[in-house]
C-alpha cells in the first residue's frame, strides 16, 4: 500500500493497496510534482515531476514496477471529457 502526496505538501491519498481505485481529485489546472511513498513511511520511492494539469482533463497516474529492485515508475494516461 502506498501514499501519494504533493511535493512538500498534502497528502493526495493514503493507504491505497495494489489494484486500488481511489477515484479522482479536482485541482487547479496548473504543474504539479507529487510523490509515492509506502504507506505510513516518509520514504519516497517514486517522483512524478512537472505533472501538467489542463482544464477539462482527468489524469490516472498508474504505477508501474516495483520499488525493491528500483524498476518503480509512473504511467500517466490523459483523459478529456
């Protein structure tokens, strides 16, 4: 399980297990960079920077791989409604 929050800032999501889906989130269009880290660990195991957030879009952010052999990264699907 995993949290995703804003750089420095809030958490996103907490406690989200493999194959979770938490739904979605309305932001501010704008750049963001968020973070994964293993739930309930200030250990950040994935970076997702310059996350570039456009009205009328909603963005998935998939994680791919895992953080104990470094393979970890961030599939981002875009999607416009």
């Amino acid at each position: 399980a995993v949290d995703v929050t804003v750089n420095n800032g809030p958490f996103l999501f907490t406690n989200v297990a493999f194959r979770q889906n938490e739904g979605y989130l309305t932001a501010d269009p704008g750049t963001y960079s968020a973070q994964v880290r293993p739930a309930g660990d200030a250990q950040v195991v994935l970076n997702v920077p310059s996350l570039t957030l456009n009205g009328g879009t909603a963005v998935t952010i998939f994680a791919v791989g895992r953080a104990s052999n470094g393979s970890l990264d961030a599939l981002l699907v875009t999607d416009r409604y």
